[in-house]
C-alpha cells in the first residue's frame, strides 16, 4: 500500500476519504468488541447454570439410580425426542439460537406391568435431556459469538494499528511531495520572470 | 447334592433373609454355586434352583414350578390356582400392582388426590429406591405370612423361589450399571443447533 501509491491530488484525496471512512468504522468495531464481550459474559454464565443444573440431577438421581440396572425395561424406547424448536435472535450481528421447544413422544407407559420407579426415571431423564439440548444450543451460540469477537478484534486492530497509521503516513507523504513540487513551481515561475525581466532591460 | 425326598431339598437349600449386604449375597451365591459346581458370576442362580428342584419333583410339579415366576405371578391363571398359597399371593400382588396402578395415574394428574387411601400401599417414600425396596420387603412379608405351615412341601419351594427372585430383583440395583445406563439415554441423540 505504502509503496506504490501515485503522489498526486487524487490520490490524496482518496486517502483522506479512506482515513475519514476508518475513523468513523473504528469506534463501531470497538463498540461492537464491548457489546460482544457482554454477551459471552451473559452466555458463560447461562452455560455454567446449565452444567451445575446437569451435575444436581446427576447428584440426585445417583441416590437411587441403581434401580435403573433392573433388567426389564428399555428406557431408550420410552423416552424419543420427537422435535426440537428453536428460535434465533442477532446480537451484534451474531446468529444466536435458543431452545423454544423441546417434544418427546408421547409413549404411555403401563402402570400396571412396569416397574414404580420407572416414572422417575422417565421425568429425570427428560429433564436432564432439555438440560442438554440446552447446553449444547448455549455452547454453539458462544462459539458463534467468541468467532465474531475475534473477527471484531482483528478488524479493530488492524485499523487502529496498521490501516490509519499507514493512510496518516501516506498523507503526510503525498502533501510534503506536493508541496515540495509546489514550491518548486513557484521558484521555477519566479526564475523565468526574472530573466525575462533582465532581458527586457538589457533591450 | 445328594438326590432324595423334598425335604432334604429344602434343609440344603441357603437361608434367605431379607436384605442385600454383600455377605448375604456372597453366602447365598456361593452356595448355589457350589450345587453347580462352577465358579460363574452370583447373578444367575435360578436356573441352579430349577435343575436342583428338577431332582426332586415329579413333571407336573417342576412345569408348574417353572411356571410360577415373580413377574407373572399376578396373572390371573395363578389368582385361580388350586394352591391355596399361590393363589393367595397370587391375588396380592394383582392388588398390589393395581394400587400402584391407581397411585401412578394419580400422579400424572394435577388435580388427583393428595392422599388417597389403599388397602395394601402404604405411603411411600419420594426416593424410588427406597420406595422399590418398601414394596419389595411388603412383598417379602407377604410370603413370609403364607409360608407359615409351609416347611418341606411343594408350597415351600414356589416360596422359596419366589423369594429368591425378590432378593434377585434387590441385588440387581446397582448405582455404577444404572448410572451408567441413565448417562446412556440421556446422550443419544443429536440435538441440533
């Protein structure tokens, strides 16, 4: 960029639009860097309730989950995920998706042949599945967003470090080379007046 | 063991009594396992009752003895046995069951009864565990009351498996295997997003 930049008007003025265009796209990035680093914040913070919430049920079931080793019903069969429903809203330009809806089939379970404790079974499971799917949903969106955080950074960055110092410098060059070449002509005009000057006298 | 009549069957027969400390459960296993001669794993001793009941019963006995089995003996065929004992336990566990029945629909329902009453089921605690093992030992208690009179008789070997399958049924609770089945169906399917 900075080596082959034509020293001319035209070029000067293109680089002092491109300058205005970056001061202004700065402080948009450096918004967006801060309004991003809230919203991981807040989606950390939804991930490590839904991973205590994940590790209380385990703690809970695991008092009587032993009944769960019974051979004589298949719980995979009982409890089938029939849909999930999301629903997606954009925080700083970032996809961020949440659970709407969570379906399982509905399977009546014969209260008369199964086991008692099936029944709890059946809600624990269906709880820490919604836990789950809900986790997994949270940990897209922070990839998501942590992605366009650094995208963000690197946008920011790059025109705070490299592309307004460069378009400064470049300026700075094109006017120093313009007003060289400026004086230059002005000498120059100055000359020829004077030697037409002086040869008008000598006639 | 040495063939003869029922009665020596069930002197050679391991004590049970109702719990599941890992000495009972090695004693009993160890036992059975002797009678079979191997040195397999304690979680399947009822095929080592059946051949050792086999010894000492005639055909119809041991097809009936064969037939009589934990998870079907509230059936109606056995409501209506001609064996008083098996009828009687027979019609408890019908009843047993249909109350469960009641108290699980009950459940499902907002505006059910709080506490409605039952002839058998007693309050039961919200630990499913604990609650399997109430109605295990009401089980238990239930066979304990009919085997009364009942020694060396035909009676006292359908009582006697009975009561080995509830103890069965006890000992197959296992936290590591059921926590590890729970984890199983919780992550089997993909969840999008």
């Amino acid at each position: 960029m900075a080596d082959k930049i034509l020293m001319n008007k035209n070029t000067l003025a293109t680089l002092k639009n491109e300058l205005k265009g970056y001061r202004t796209a700065l402080p948009v990035f450096e918004m967006k860097e801060q309004k991003l680093k809230e919203v991981i914040q807040s989606i950390e913070t939804a991930v490590e309730r839904l991973k205590q919430a994940i590790m209380d049920t385990n703690s809970e079931v695991k008092q009587w989950v032993g009944v769960m080793a019974e051979p004589t019903i298949d719980l995979d069969v009982l409890i089938t995920v029939k849909n999930i429903d999301t629903k997606t809203r954009e925080i700083a330009g970032v996809i961020v998706k949440q659970l709407d809806t969570l379906v399982f089939d509905d399977i009546d379970i014969d209260f008369y042949e199964t086991p008692l404790w099936v029944d709890a079974a059946v809600e624990s499971i269906k709880d820490q599945k919604t836990n789950l799917a809900m986790l997994h949903l949270e940990q897209g969106n922070l990839d998501r967003v942590r992605e366009e955080l650094a995208e963000a950074r690197r946008m920011k960055n790059a025109l705070k470090e490299v592309f307004i110092p460069e378009t400064k410098a470049n300026i700075r060059k094109i006017e120093i080379y313009l007003g060289d070449v400026e004086r230059l002509a002005i000498g120059c005009a100055k000359l020829v007046k004077k030697k037409k000057e002086r040869k008008t006298e000598a006639l | 063991m040495i063939a003869g009549n029922l009665e020596y069957l069930m002197s050679s027969l391991p004590n049970l009594s109702f719990g599941n400390t890992e000495a009972l459960q090695h004693e009993v296993s160890s036992i059975f396992k002797k009678y079979h001669l191997t040195s397999e794993a304690s979680d399947n001793l009822l095929p080592i009752l059946n051949a050792e009941a086999k010894k000492f019963l005639t055909k119809t006995q041991y097809d009936n003895f064969l037939r009589i089995q934990l998870s079907n003996i509230h059936r109606e065929d056995f409501r209506e046995s001609s064996n008083d004992v098996i009828a009687a336990f027979s019609i408890f566990m019908h009843n047993l069951k249909h109350e469960l029945k009641i108290f699980r629909s009950n459940r499902q329902l907002e505006d059910a009864p709080s506490h409605p009453t039952f002839d058998s089921l007693p309050e039961l605690s919200t630990n499913p565990l604990k609650a399997e093992v109430q109605l295990l030992k009401m089980q238990w208690n239930q066979l304990e009351a009919l085997s009364i009179g009942h020694y060396s008789d035909v009676t006292a070997l359908y009582i006697y498996k009975l009561k080995l399958e509830l103890l069965l049924r006890w000992w197959s609770f296992n936290e590591d295997v059921g926590f590890k089945i729970f984890k199983e169906t919780i992550k089997t399917e993909g969840y999008g997003g």
